[in-house]
C-alpha cells in the first residue's frame, strides 16, 4: 500500500536505528515529541543517529517513536477518510549491509549487537507498535566487528479498512551505524585514523600545513635523516626544540660545498614542544644531497641528513650495467671488455660472428675480418672464433 511507502520517510527510518543494536535495559517512552503526532528520536533527517559504537566497549542507547493514530497523520493527500486507523507496524527483519563491501551482509548479532523493543505491553509481539502512541527501544550490546554498516529491514504495516487490518511488507535502508576505535577522526591531522569512530582529542597537526614528507628537528638530530623521495616530492622540517637551521650549501664542518644538485636551506629558528615550521623544499632535480645543522657545533654532533631524490644508476647506455631506469648517474657505470671473437659487437660469441667470418672467408687483401692480425681470413680464423664460441663478455 501506499501508506507503507510514506513511513519510510517518517516512521521507519527511525526504527532501522533500532535494529543497529542489542540490549535487555528497559526503556522509557517518554520523549518529548512537542505538539508532533508523528516522529522519531534520533532523526536521521534531522542529521541524527545513535552514538558510535567501540569495539569491546558496552554499548546503550535508546530509539523512540511516536506513531500517528490516522492514516492521514502520515500523509493527508492518501485516498482514506480522516477517521481511518492507522492499526499498527510490526517489525519483521533486519540486516546488516557493510559500506565498505554492499555484498558483506551480517545478522546484529554478528555484530555483537541485539535490538530489545518495548510496545508498552500493548502486544504479544514486542516488536509491534500500535498507532497513536508512543513506544522506545534499547540498543545495547559488545560490538566485534568494525565497520559502517546501513540497516535494511523489512517491516509491515496495517492499517484498518472496513474494520480489517490489511498490512503489506515493505524493505528500507537508510540508518546508519558506525563501530570502531577511539582516535583522532581529523583529516587534516598527521595521526588521522580512518577506523576511529569517537574522536579522543589526540589530533596531532602539520605545524607547516603542507601535503609533503616530514623531517624533524630534535635535540641533536633530524629524524629520517636518510631519506628516499620521489622527484618532485616536497620535503619540510619542523623543529620540536632547541634553535636549529636547515643548511643545505656549505658544509659547515669542513666549509667546502656539499656539491649537492642545487643549494637550499632553511634559516635559524627556535622550536616548540607543539612544533614550529622550518621551511620546506620541493626537489625536481634528482642526485643525491647533504644538508646539516650550521648552528654552533650541531653538525660535528651529528645534526646531518641526506636526502636522496630519485633512482640512482648507470646512465651509460654503452656500459654493461646501463640502467634506463636511473633519474642520475650515480658513477656506477662498468666499463666493457671487448670479447674476443665478437664481430656484431654485442658483447658475446655467437652464430652472428661466425657467419660474416664465413662470408669473409678466402680474403686475401684488406680483410676486414683477420683474428689472428696475418691480413688473411682463413681457417686459421675460423678454428680462433670456434675457440671463443659461445663466450659472453
């Protein structure tokens, strides 16, 4: 019927609430709707919901509903006179459909949650609720699992035509329930977690606020002072304590140039317990750079970091460990041997030498194939190439 239809919109949004949880303390029904005939408490299109939950944590929370006495209490365009009776809706099914996978469906149970309702007594069926009144239900329970989970249940409705109930089932998901972690729920904070449902205060933020790679300044040291980054990635420092720099030119121990692909730094600063932002550089030349803390004798502490951007290898594509890969020559280039007997030049002994020597054999005058340095290509030449053969330099 129609008027199943409408209570999704009103009535039953509210009551997939309730199927969220599990619970044996009795509740009150004794919520104040105002001058309302018909509502829910929490609204979920008011913004509303229960409270997250915490995996192993007991969980309560209570669900009211005020449930119109007439059909046209729900909506007063339906086709019934103002006088028909809204008999009742009853609770028939629920479950659980996980959003982070639609085909991962779960019982409340499985959750670690059961819903108790209370009618007032007013059936034999805890689950029905009679029209014009008020009714509540608890959602207690131990949640197991984590997740985001919609309720979709499946409910019927009657309402009295002729004075005989007709009822008709109807399925709805829209309520929502969270279960997790206590934690920081903050995006922007550098310790975010994605799993925590109930936000502890422990958000820890990005004193520089920028997208990138952080390196700190403590005591007498850079954490991460070995880094590997991408080309084009932003590096920043930020400095917890203590007046430091960030000197990326000069050594400043020996006061010869780092050599590094491009010179930077950041300039002296004092830090803070909570953090305080040095500077930042964004490294588009790949190679590997040193940098240090010029401050006092920091660096002869040990205050010094490298950054290496990029991957590092042989960028000699006539060498034998040439890398097309690499971003920059790191000097690890291998110099080739010339194989004795390869002709093509291919670093090794094969069919490929042996057939220009076939084609050149006879050559009595400006051979260009001559092993054996007589001027001639002969079977003296032939028997040296069959003595390398198969050879890899």
């Amino acid at each position: 019927m129609r008027l199943i239809h409408l209570m999704k919109n009103i009535l039953l949004s509210g009551i997939i609430i309730l199927l969220c949880g599990s619970g044996y303390s009795q509740c009150v029904a004794d919520y104040d709707f105002g001058d309302d005939v018909i509502g829910i408490a929490p609204d979920p299109y008011q913004g509303e919901t229960f409270d997250p939950a915490i995996i192993g944590e007991p969980y309560l929370d209570v669900l009211h509903m005020l449930i119109p006495e007439f059909v046209l209490e729900v909506d007063p365009t339906l086709p019934f006179s103002p006088t028909t009776t809204l008999d009742s809706v009853q609770l028939i099914s629920m479950v659980m459909v996980d959003l982070d996978d639609s085909l991962s469906l779960y019982s409340p149970e499985d959750l670690g949650l059961i819903v108790t309702c209370y009618n007032n007594g007013d059936s034999g069926y805890p689950c029905t609720f009679l029209g014009n009144n008020q009714y509540c239900a608890t959602v207690t329970g131990t949640p197991t699992t984590s997740g985001h989970f919609r309720a979709d249940i499946t409910i019927k409705g009657y309402v009295l035509v002729f004075g005989f109930p007709f009822g008709q089932e109807q399925l709805f998901g829209s309520l929502i329930i969270n279960i997790g972690i206590e934690g920081c729920m903050d995006e922007d904070a550098v310790n975010y977690n994605p799993e925590a449902v109930i936000d502890d205060g422990s958000c820890e933020f990005n004193a520089c606020n920028l997208d990138g790679i952080a390196v700190s300044a403590i005591s007498f040291e850079f954490t991460d002072a070995d880094l590997i980054v991408n080309v084009g990635d932003l590096v920043y420092w930020v400095n917890y304590g203590g007046t430091h720099d960030v000197n990326g030119d000069i050594d400043s121990q020996t006061g010869l140039s780092f050599g590094n692909p491009e010179a930077f730094g950041m300039p002296t600063i004092s830090g803070s317990p909570d953090g305080v932002c040095m500077g930042s550089h964004t490294f588009t030349i790949p190679g590997v750079y040193t940098y240090d803390c010029s401050v006092g004798s920091h660096a002869a502490l040990g205050m010094v970091g490298t950054i290496i951007v990029g991957v590092g290898g042989c960028m000699d594509s006539s060498a034998s460990n040439y890398n097309s890969a690499a971003d920059y020559e790191d000097g690890s280039c291998e110099s080739v041997v010339a194989c004795f007997g390869d002709i093509d030049g291919d670093y090794s002994v094969a069919i490929p030498d042996l057939l220009p020597l076939l084609t050149a054999y006879g050559c009595v005058e400006g051979c260009s194939i001559d092993l054996n340095g007589d001027g001639l290509t002969t079977v003296i030449d032939l028997l040296a190439l069959l003595t390398v053969f198969g050879n890899i330099c």
